[in-house]
C-alpha cells in the first residue's frame, strides 16, 4: 500500500434511527476535521433563533469524540435537552490511487470498505419516550451548577497549593552527618564523619 495515495472516502447513506422526527429537523453532520466552534455556532442559532424544537448531532469513525463533545457543550449551554443515544455500525467507501503505475499500464484504483463506529445523538426540547433505548432524561440545572461551581473550586485550590511553598524534602537529614563506628584495627581514628547519599 505504500504506492497508494486515498484519493476520497465516502459513507453510506442511511437513515435516522429515530422514529417521529420532524421533516425539517437538523442534522449536525460531525467529520474529523470539523471546527467544534463553526459546528455549535450554527446548532445554537437553529436552536436559539429559529426555535427548532429537536436537533441531532452524528458522526463516525474519528469524528464519534467530536460528537459528544459538541452534545455535552450545546446540554450545558441550553439546559433541560432529553437525549436519545444510537451507536451502530456504518460502512467507509475508501478509494485508493496508485502512485506508480506500471509503464503504459492504465491507473490503478483500490476501493476499500471499512466498517466504522458511527453515533447519532438526538436532543430535544420536548419530552420523549424515557422506555426508549439509550434514553437520558435532562440533567437538572441546580446539579449542573454545582458541577460546574466544583470544577471551579478543584482547579482554583489546586492553584493555589502550587502557589503554597513547600517545605524541602528531609532538610534536616541533609545537613547531619553520620557517625559511624570504625573498628579498631582500621586506620585511622575511631570514628569517621562521612555524608549521607541521598538519590532523588
């Protein structure tokens, strides 16, 4: 394969795996090189401007942590959002072109299939059916300002013990010498000063 260049990739088109969707409701296509913030611009203005009650957010393969991620922004931002979670399987059309073709030989290309992780991720104003699979009801919004006032406290108090001085390690026992019996036989005096070999 170290001839082969991936010329385009592609995958298949299917279906919503959420029943009673509105026709005009808005997919949030997440790919691997998305902006998280060109995506969440334009979702809050569908939420927020144009009132649209439900929007779903999916993607595959590299771009599933990108989807959470842009989930978990837009509950924080809006609040009291009812999620339904789908993971299934979807199929990547990979095509491959040959770098160094034979000498008169027509260019040759390798189509390859791969089935990848894909999420799709619905979140709605109105309630939905908690029975569903994959259901979460919205979280509520005094939990959440907690949650968010204890990551602030965790990341100012952890500050400030960096700011703290400490005191150094075994100060004490560096400055001391040992004292160490000698026995008579050896040369030199009876006892011999000698320094403690710390290893940090």
């Amino acid at each position: 394969m170290e001839n082969f260049r991936k010329v385009r990739t592609s995958e298949e088109e299917s279906p919503l795996p959420f029943s009673n969707l509105p026709p005009d409701v808005v997919e949030m296509k997440v790919k691997e090189g998305s902006k998280i913030r060109n995506l969440m611009n334009f979702a809050m203005a569908q939420m927020e401007l144009k009132g649209s009650r439900q929007i779903v957010f999916s993607g595959c393969g590299r771009a599933v942590t990108k989807t959470i991620t842009c989930v978990e922004i837009m509950k924080r931002k809006l609040g009291g959002l009812h999620q339904v979670t789908q993971v299934r399987y979807k199929t990547l059309l990979e095509v491959w072109e040959n770098q160094d073709p034979l000498p008169g030989a027509p260019a040759q290309n390798l189509t390859v299939h791969k089935n990848v992780p894909s999420i799709c991720i619905l979140l709605s104003r109105d309630p939905l059916d908690p029975n569903q699979t994959g259901y979460q009801p919205p979280e509520p919004q005094h939990e959440l300002g907690m949650q968010l006032s204890e990551a602030e406290d965790t990341s100012s108090s952890s500050t400030k013990g960096l700011k703290r001085p400490l005191p150094p390690p075994h100060e004490d026992l560096l400055t001391k010498k040992l004292q160490v019996e000698v026995p008579n036989g050896s040369r030199g005096s009876g006892t011999t000063n000698c320094q403690p070999d710390f290893h940090h």
